[in-house]
C-alpha cells in the first residue's frame, strides 16, 4: 500500500483495517455524502465513521484515542480524544480530513492528520500539535494547535491534489483531476482559463488534459552514428512491435507480403490491423513519421536493421506510402523511399502499388497550442514547437557550396548548425500544391522555392567516395535526393538550425 502508516482501531469486538479504507480512496474524485457517525466507544477508542463520509465517534471516558473518519469524508473527521490525560485525538477522514482534538487537560496527545492529506488536530491543552497527513510533509504546531497537514502526492495510483505544477497528472490516470467548484483539489488553486499544453496537463481544471493542444510533435531522431542530438533509440518488446523511445511511436516491425495502393495501404492499417498487438489504434503514418525512422548514414535500406529486420529493399519495393496526399490533387500521395531515404510524390490511382507500415502513438512527447507551432524568438531565429528545433527565420540570399555552407552555419555560434537531411525534412510544409516553396511563409519569409542543402552524407556505394555527395531538400517540389548535392559542383540554399 502506498501510505506509511497502518493502524487498527478496535470497537467492542470487531476491527476493520485503515489499509482497507485507503484503497477505496485512492485514484477516485471526492465526493460529498451524508454519511452516518460513528458512535462513541464506552470505554475505550472511538467508532469509525462511515465509509462515505461522517465524522467519528468520540473516545471513550476513560481516555484512549478518538475514532477514525469516514474513508472519504467531505468533511473533515473531526473527532475527539478521550478525557484521560494521555488520550490523542481521532484521525482525519481519508480524502482528507483533518485529525481529531487531542485529550485531556495536562498532556493530551496529538490529533493526526487524515492518511492522504489533511491538517493535524489541535493538541490538548498540554499536548502537542497533530501530525500532518501521511502522504505530503505536514508540520505539527505549538502545544495546544493543531499540525499543518501535507499535500497529496500521486503515489501508486492515488488522486493528485496540488503538489506537483497546477494541472499536472503525474502518475495519475489520465483524465483523473481532483477539481472542485473550480478549484484544484484541498490547496484552492484557481484553475488556468486553458490549458498551457505542457504534456498531460489539464489546467483548465476540466478533466480533459492538453485540451485545445496540438500533440502530434515528438524530437526527430537521428541515427546513433551521426552524433548529432536525439540519436535514435527502439525497443523490441516482441518480435512484432518495435517502439522509438525519442518519437514515443510504435511501428509494425514485419511489412506484410505483398503491395498496395495508397487507399489499400489506408484501410491495411485502420481495419486489417485493427487488434494487433492488442491495440486498435493503428494507421498509416505521415511522412514526418515514416522519416523519422529513417538512417541515411546505411544504404538498401536505410533504416535501422536491427529495429526493423525485413524491410524489402528489392529495387520495386523499397517504396513505402504515407497518409498525406499532394496539396495539389488527391491524385498522388507522399512516399518514402527506403533505399537511401530520399521522399517525393507517386500516383494513387489503380496501378501504383507499394509498401506499407503501420504505426501508433503510445505516448506523448511534445504539445503545443493549436496554431502556433512556430514561435517567434529575438535575433532572427524561430522555434519549431513540434520538435524543439530551433531555426533561422531568413535563409541568406546567396546559394554557396557545401563547405561554405557548413562554415556559415559554425561561424554564426550559439551552437548553429548544418540541418540533418530528416531534420530538414520537418518543415517541408507538404500540405501545399506544388511548384513551392513548400514552406510555411509567415514563419519563414523570402525562402527561394530551390534546394537546401544538409550536412548528411548520401552512402550510396556506387558513388565515388572522393567526390563526396550530401543530401539537398527541395523546397520546391518537397522531395529529397542526393542526385545534385556533390558537394562541389552546386551551390544551393543553407538554412541552419540548433
């Protein structure tokens, strides 16, 4: 159990367990009943009060401790100790409830605080302050005040109240909140009028978190052998599923035998899939999705062959289907080309065939507000919200060679950089019809509609290796290659990043 404290309080000739009650309390919304009392032990502890509220009983006249209060007491369990001079006050209901009175005149005992929060009862005239609740650091008072209870903590399940961040879940349940009248939980912090999209935050106090929040972005990894920010990580917890610890994505890990079109790719994923791995959620990916599995740094194919063991890489099926269709006509869709990695358009009509994998989210990594992915910074740089890039806002006017180009990024400082070819593949903005610039213009003014380049070696082993190419994205057309991108024979576009 999650509590550190575990008493029993005995009346008459029957006993019920504090752990048994905690368990009805933990990861529920208070609520408030009218429950009934417990009645005052004779001679001895006080009675429980009833698990959905009430106070209870007293302690007996001759002293010993005041009863418990209801498990999940809307108000506190105020109940009293015994008039012997060592009795101690009862304890506070579960949800939270302050403790009880302490005893007697000379040197009454403590009041506790109630086990998930809650004050501690006043002390007798002689005695100390009561203890907070066990779950959070309450402090006890002066002799004869009571204690200053804890705040609950989310441990094991349990309802979180106000000691993490204002509308933060913790480890709680998703969607669990302790909200009431508007307020948050037993501390009153006013709720936000929305929600600030740190993930798996309801500010709003509505029990709906991240609401009106775009949670569709994640880092983009790259590979391990790159050395560059968020290498790629996966786990292969069965031989069918493999999750990218850095995306939070979980991929189908075998490709099914046999090839679709984009339309037949779409329903393979949503209703062939559906059940998989004992999840229902699957679809076809995006195209920032299918790249962020992506290793440029191999050839045929260009994935991670550990993580994703059988991926085709005949010269017919190395092609693989996105979710997104052309800006310009629903007659074509995106793909991803697993040969080197490189992205572009094809046909959906009857005819064109290629693979599909299937994806899903299992958590969420980065949120932002609807509508503002792009967030403006001092000096000329922008940040991505959906990836935490950050980039410069006007591109210089002048194509230059690769060298060049990796130079100017280094001299600009503040750690800028030559963008990876999938971390620039993140803003090709692929919702726009072709010819370009494929780009969100508002973020990104004066970008030319032409190749940029990226510090991304293509290992295309039928190139000559002292004439190295890198791979350029064309913001034009949003395709990616290496085709043009010997690294002395064209000038393109540099765009940096950090």
């Amino acid at each position: 159990m999650p509590f550190s404290r575990h008493r029993e309080v005995q009346v008459a000739s029957w006993s019920i367990s504090f752990a048994a009650l905690v368990s009805l309390a933990a990861c529920s919304q208070p609520r408030k009943y009218t429950g009934r009392d417990g009645e005052a032990g004779s001679h001895g502890n006080g009675g429980i009060g009833a698990v959905t509220g009430g106070s209870s009983g007293a302690g007996g006249s001759t002293g010993s401790i005041g009863g418990e209060g209801g498990s999940q007491s809307g108000s506190p369990g105020a109940s009293s100790g015994g008039s012997a001079p060592s009795a101690s006050g009862g304890v506070g209901g579960q949800v939270p409830g302050s403790g009880g009175i302490g005893g007697g005149s000379s040197s009454g005992g403590t009041g506790l605080g109630g086990t998930i929060g809650g004050a501690g009862g006043a002390g007798g005239a002689g005695g100390a302050g009561g203890a907070g609740g066990a779950i959070g650091t309450g402090t006890a008072g002066a002799p004869g005040s009571g204690g200053t209870g804890g705040m609950p903590s989310c441990i094991n399940g349990t309802v979180d109240s106000c000691a993490h961040a204002l509308g933060a879940l913790g480890a709680c349940a998703i969607g669990t909140t302790t909200c009431s009248a508007g307020n948050w939980g037993s501390c009153s912090i006013a709720k936000a009028s929305a929600d600030t999209c740190v993930v798996g935050n309801d500010d709003s106090c509505n029990g709906v978190a991240n609401e009106g929040c775009d949670c569709s972005g994640f880092p983009m990894p790259n590979p391990v052998s790159a050395s560059l920010p968020n290498p790629a990580s996966y786990d292969t917890p069965t031989t069918d599923l493999v999750t990218d610890k850095i995306t939070g994505r979980m991929w189908q890990r075998n490709v099914p035998i046999g090839l679709y079109t984009q339309a037949q790719a779409d329903a393979y994923c949503a209703t062939t899939l559906k059940g998989f791995g004992g999840f229902s959620d699957w679809r076809l990916p995006t195209t920032i999705e299918l790249v962020s599995i992506v290793d440029f740094t191999t050839w045929t194919p260009a994935t991670n062959a550990d993580a994703f063991p059988d991926t085709p890489n005949a010269a017919t099926t190395e092609i693989y289907w996105t979710s997104m269709l052309s800006g310009g006509s629903s007659n074509y869709a995106w793909f991803v080309n697993y040969t080197g990695g490189n992205t572009g358009l094809l046909s959906t009509l009857p005819g064109s065939m290629y693979n599909v994998r299937c994806v899903r989210r299992t958590i969420t990594t980065r949120c932002f507000p609807s509508g503002a992915r792009f967030q403006g910074l001092s000096s000329g740089t922008i940040l991505d919200a959906m990836t935490g890039l950050t980039w410069q806002t006007n591109a210089p006017p002048t194509p230059m060679y690769w060298i060049a180009a990796a130079a100017y990024c280094s001299n600009l400082g503040s750690g800028f950089r030559l963008p990876s070819l999938n971390e620039l593949e993140t803003i090709v903005d692929r919702t726009i019809a072709t010819p370009g610039p494929l780009i969100n213009e508002t973020a990104f003014p004066n970008t030319p509609a032409s190749y940029y380049w990226t510090s991304s070696r293509e290992v295309n082993p039928n190139e000559d290796p002292s004439f190295p190419r890198y791979w350029i994205v064309d913001f034009k057309y949003g395709t990616s290659g290496g085709e043009g991108g010997r690294s002395d024979d064209n000038p393109w576009y540099v765009r940096c990043v950090r």
